[in-house]
C-alpha cells in the first residue's frame, strides 16, 4: 500500500465561508479535468468531503476537511497514479488555492 498524498492549502476565509465555496465550485472544477477524471462519489458529511474518483483507469478515495484557516486533502493512491504524485501535489494546490479564491 502506497503512502496517502497530502495536499494542505491555506486560506482567510473561515470554515463555513471556505465550505460554502467548495461546495458550490467542486463540481465545476471536475466538469473542468472531464476528460481525465470522473468523480464516482461525493458526500459532504458536515465540513468533510469523503470521495472516489477515477483518472488514468484508476481508482482513487479519499477526503477533504474543510478548517477554520485551511483545507486539507488525503487521497490514497493506486500505485500508478502515487507514482506521479509530485507532480500532482502543485496541480491540485494551485486549483484548490483558485477554486477557494473565487467568489
């Protein structure tokens, strides 16, 4: 079993507003990545996100909790996918930062 991927991204906005906007744009954000990746499942339970999705024909859970000042994504790995992990972790950063950023 690979080491889970961490991304923790940083943000002002308090735990409900920062909730709110997760909420509303994760969809728009996965319509967005279509061609390379389909979210399966998506269950906010509270401030937690947990889900499933598939990119690369493999699968992929995990969960995103929603904090006061960040947001912090655990997702475990096929072996694959945890191969390119480095090169995830800016990827999912950078729009986790935008998607959070937008009104």
């Amino acid at each position: 079993m690979t080491k889970p991927l961490v991304v923790s991204i940083p943000h002002r906005l308090g735990k409900e507003e920062a909730a709110r906007r997760l909420k509303a744009g994760i969809g728009k954000a996965a319509a967005g990545f279509g061609q390379i990746l389909q979210v399966k499942e998506a269950i906010w339970t509270g401030d937690r996100l947990a889900f499933r999705i598939t990119t690369l024909a493999q699968t992929a859970s995990g969960s995103i909790d929603v904090a006061e000042d960040h947001v912090r994504l655990e997702v475990a790995l096929p072996w694959l996918l945890a191969r390119l992990a480095e090169t995830l972790q800016p990827l999912i950063r950078k729009e986790g930062t935008l998607l959070l950023d937008r009104q």
